[in-house]
C-alpha cells in the first residue's frame, strides 16, 4: 500500500485507531507524537520499525503483528476512501465536459430550427453522409439533434460534426445565410454557455 496519497493527519489518525486498543490514553497520545516527529513524512514499511521502538513491554511485543495488522487497515480504508473521493479538479473537468456536450447540443439544434421543413428530410441524408465519411454513424430515422446519438460522441468529433453540417448548410441556403445562422447561434451558446471554451465546436 502507498500512503503517499494520506496526509501526515490522516496517517497519524489511522495510526490512532490502530493502536488505541492496546495503548492507554496518555501513552498513545505520547507514542503518536514520536512517530509524527519521526516517521510522518516517511511510508508505511517503516511503520515496522516504529512498533518496535514502542514496543517495550512483554504485552506489546506480543501483540505486535497485530498492532501492525490494524494499522494498515486502518491506512488502506482512509486511502482507498481518499481514492474514491473525487478532487477538485476532476469536479470542475468533469462539470466543464457536461457543459459542453450541453453547448454543443444546443448548437445542433439551433442549427436544425433553423432548417426549413420541406428541406429537413434531404438535409439531415446529406450531412449523414458526410458523417459516415468521419465515421460518425447515424441510422436512417435518427435526428442530427438527437441527444442520445451526440451524448456519445467524443469531445473531438463536435467540432467534425459542426463542420459537415456548415458545409451543407452553405450548399442549401448559401455561405452568407450560413455564416449569419452560426454566428447568431455562437453568441446564443457564449450567453448560455460562458465558461465553454468554443475552440471545442468551431
């Protein structure tokens, strides 16, 4: 086990659990104090060095493999809760994924409103398409718009799909019409959507 990922505190504070049935108050407060003098900044394996230097009587040597035993325990339950609990960062990175994917769905469909309805049809096969050339596969029935479908995307294939769609979109209603329609949209999602970083879609 690496105890490198515990802080001095929370060492010391396994340690106190470990120890608190074989040692009285007051020695055990005395005994913690050493080993954070000594060993807190070290890992686990010295912690069999430590047991021998406060093991000074019969009673505690005797129980030493013990002491050792719950310890260790004690420290892998505080690492391995240390380990499940999500940092900060990760929080934030995974906060800022969703709000993308939320970003990016909102941008394909404001693309798609913006599509006129006798046009729809022969729109979404074209750009379908082209997808399929980036290997982005949608079946027949499924909307450009479809939350499920852009849920499993990559972060990196957005960006690709947003393109394939700005192509057609130039074919169907011209590169004016087409740049007026992302722009509004880019603005609409920088509104919403301000910690985004757009870079991401277009």
């Amino acid at each position: 086990m690496s105890t490198e990922t515990l802080s001095i505190l929370q060492k010391r504070q396994a340690i106190e659990r470990g120890l608190s049935q074989y040692l009285p108050g007051t020695l055990l407060e005395q005994v913690l104090n050493h080993w954070e003098a000594k060993y807190g900044d070290q890992p686990s394996f010295v912690l069999n060095r430590f047991l021998s230097e406060i093991c000074t009587t019969e009673e505690l040597r005797y129980h030493r493999k013990d002491m050792l035993r719950n310890v260790l325990a004690e420290m892998a339950q505080v690492e391995k809760q240390v380990l499940l609990k999500p940092t900060a960062q990760e929080l934030r990175a995974e906060q800022t994924q969703e709000q993308l994917l939320d970003a990016f769905i909102f941008f394909m469909q404001g693309i798609c409103q913006s599509v006129k309805d006798v046009d729809m049809q022969d729109f979404e096969s074209e750009v379908k398409v082209e997808l399929e050339a980036l290997s982005i596969l949608m079946s027949a029935n499924q909307r450009l718009d479809d939350r499920m479908l852009l849920n499993t995307l990559l972060m990196a294939q957005y960006a690709q799909m947003l393109t394939a769609c700005y192509e057609k979109y130039c074919e169907f209603y011209g590169p004016a019409k087409a740049d007026q329609v992302y722009a509004s949209i880019k603005r609409q999602v920088k509104t919403q959507y301000p910690s985004v970083d757009l870079h991401w879609l277009i």
